[in-house]
C-alpha cells in the first residue's frame, strides 16, 4: 500500500502537500469498515469511486487483497452491483 501512495502538491507558496492513496486501497479500507460496522455509505462510496476509476483500477489487485483480509463475498457483491450498473452480466 505505502509503495501505492502518491504525494500532491497543493499549496505552491507554501509547498504544502497531501498524501493520497490510491482508489484501489481507499476500496479496501472501505471494504474492511463495511465488514466492522455495516455503514451503508462505504458500498456506495466503492461503487462512486468504481465508476470514476473504471479504467484505470487495478480490479485484481483488489480481488486479491480482498480475498487475504476476509472480505472477498463483500467485495463480489459490490463488483457485481458495479457491472449491473454498467449494463454487464458476470
């Protein structure tokens, strides 16, 4: 995750930055709060950051990780709302 991590500028007079995850690692957070306490707002905030990510994010790499920290059946039934959002059946 830390190898994911990128720093951005955002304040150029005083050079201040911001540490940014990537979407796939925001996901898996998301993921590992959902198994803690159910709040409905990570799914949809995984399905918002699915659908602007969409082609750029590394869906193995969350697969993976998912499936090593235990929440792979939370993950599948998310990939599969974000593909019946797209129109895809899988």
């Amino acid at each position: 995750m830390f190898e994911r991590v990128r720093t951005v500028p955002f304040a150029q007079e005083s050079g201040e930055s911001a540490i940014m995850y990537s979407p796939e690692d925001v996901i898996l957070y998301k993921l590992k709060y959902f198994n803690e306490g159910r709040m409905p707002k990570h799914p949809r905030d995984i399905l918002a950051i699915l659908e602007t990510h969409q082609q750029t994010i590394e869906l193995d790499y969350i697969s993976y990780w998912a499936r090593e920290t235990g929440v792979e059946p939370i993950w599948e039934e998310i990939l599969q709302e974000h593909h019946r959002r797209l129109g895809e059946t899988k």
